[in-house]
C-alpha cells in the first residue's frame, strides 16, 4: 500500500521528535559524565603535558602552548606559504615561487617551521603523541578558515608514508592531522587515495636538487578512489622546497583532480 504525503509528514515528525528526546537524554548523562571523568582523569596539554581546564572545543592546549603554537600573523604567500613581504600579497605569488612551476594552486600553513611549532612537529612525528598531531591538525584547520581558498575542497588527503616506514613508525603524523582537519572543517577524509609507491630517504637530509629526485614518480593514485574533476586539499606537516607537494599533485591531477591545494603544519625556507 502506497504511503500518503500525509502519512510520510507525520512519519518525519515522528521520527524527529524521537531523536530530539534522545540527545535530550544524552546531555542529561553525558554532562555529569564528562565532569566525573576530568575530576578523576584532568585533561592535559598536548603540547606539554601539563595539566589544563577542560575546554570544549580547539586544540587541547595551555596557555602558553596555545600562544606559543598559534596562526602566525606574518604575511605569507598564497601561493606557497612562504613568509613573504606584504607586497608580494596582491600578486598571489612570491619571489620564492614565482619563476618555478608548482602543481598545486596555493599553500596555507600554521607559520614558519621554528622555535615552538617547529618543537611541536618533531614531537608529533612519534606514536606516543598523537594527541599532540590532533590538536595540530585543528590548528591547521584555523588556519585554513581564516584564509579560505578560492573553492571550496572536495577531498582531504594526507600525503602518504610507505607501508615499511609506516609500519616501523606506527603513525603518520600527516594522516592524523589530515583526519582531524576534514573532521573540523566538515570536508570527506580520503585516506589512501595516494600512495608511496617505494621506501624514500628522508628529504631533511637532501638537498632541493636531491629532493626532487627522491620523490619524483614516487606517488601514484588509488583505483579505489574516485578523483576525477575534484579539488582536493594536500595535508602534510612541513613544506620545505614543495618538491614532494609537487610530486604527489601530479599523481592526484593525472588521476583527474581538478585542482590541487596544500595546507601544512610548518612551512620552511627551502635554504634551511
């Protein structure tokens, strides 16, 4: 029997109401819940470990690690995110980038790879504090809701590790902050829809000449992901020459992407 527009209204009603009472109830619960477990348990800085007020809501920081690990304010290039003069700002590029091709559109980052960020992302590198890759990745993600790119990403994606590095390391720090920057900026996560396709040496180590090659043809696409005609954000924790940014763009844009976007925890010059 063929259900009546009335009938299904009332369904809707019906239904609507009984979730509203459910989350009723659950705030009735959940409220003295959440206060018993930070008496027994206090929350604690991710940045430090020091014990914090529970706050709801933004990265789980101090108050010095959260001014220590904040946007930074200096003028950065849309381009590549490299601190630029003001100058440079209406251009849309720099004088870093602006002679080179880069296959992504644009780059938003935390701030400079130094001092405390720079301390924060080493630290994050390691399985034990993972916490700590979280709060960055809602960091980053302020950092993308104050500078918006031009449309809105389709896809977040976490430039990925090599299974044997991963494997040893048992974490990537780029997955997690990825994870947690769709998580806040309501944005699908697309883990794996790029892969490392052979064990890398580490890019610190090289130099901008050694770094292209180590990662050129280093990524491919996955079949499992449909990446045609959509803009996807590149997540990573630090961009130093943009040279594995670039390689793992092109793997996206062969796959079909429209366009390729970047955001990272620490942006460093590419002489350091």
């Amino acid at each position: 029997m063929k259900a009546t527009g009335a009938s299904v209204t009332a369904e809707l009603q019906s239904r609507t109401t009984r979730e509203s009472e459910a989350r009723r109830r659950r705030r009735w619960y959940e409220g003295p819940l959440n206060a018993a477990v930070d008496l027994l348990f206090p929350p604690r800085c991710a940045g430090c470990d020091a014990e914090i007020e529970p706050r709801a809501g933004g990265p789980q920081f101090c108050v010095n690690c959260d001014t220590g690990l904040a946007v930074s304010q200096r003028p950065t290039c849309p381009r590549c995110a490299i601190v630029c003069s003001t100058a440079d700002l209406p251009r849309g590029d720099c004088g870093a980038c602006r002679s080179r091709k880069l296959l992504f559109v644009a780059a938003r980052t935390i701030g400079p790879y130094e001092g405390e960020l720079r301390r924060a992302i080493l630290k994050a590198k390691l399985a034990a504090h993972e916490p700590l890759a979280i709060a960055l990745g809602q960091r980053l993600a302020e950092a993308v809701a104050r500078q918006p790119f031009a449309e809105r990403p389709d896809l977040v994606v976490p430039v990925p590790m090599h299974w044997l590095k991963r494997w040893w390391r048992k974490t990537n720090p780029a997955g997690t902050v990825a994870q947690t920057l769709a998580r806040e900026l309501d944005l699908r996560f697309a883990a794996g829809a790029i892969v490392c396709r052979r064990l890398l040496r580490r890019q610190a180590l090289l130099s901008p000449v050694e770094r292209r090659r180590n990662v050129r043809g280093a990524f491919r696409a996955s079949p499992r992901w449909a990446l045609r005609d959509k803009r996807v954000l590149l997540v990573d924790d630090v961009m130093t020459t943009g040279a594995t940014a670039h390689e793992a763009s092109r793997a996206l844009l062969q796959a079909g992407a429209a366009a390729v976007y970047v955001a990272t925890v620490g942006r460093s010059s590419p002489d350091v």
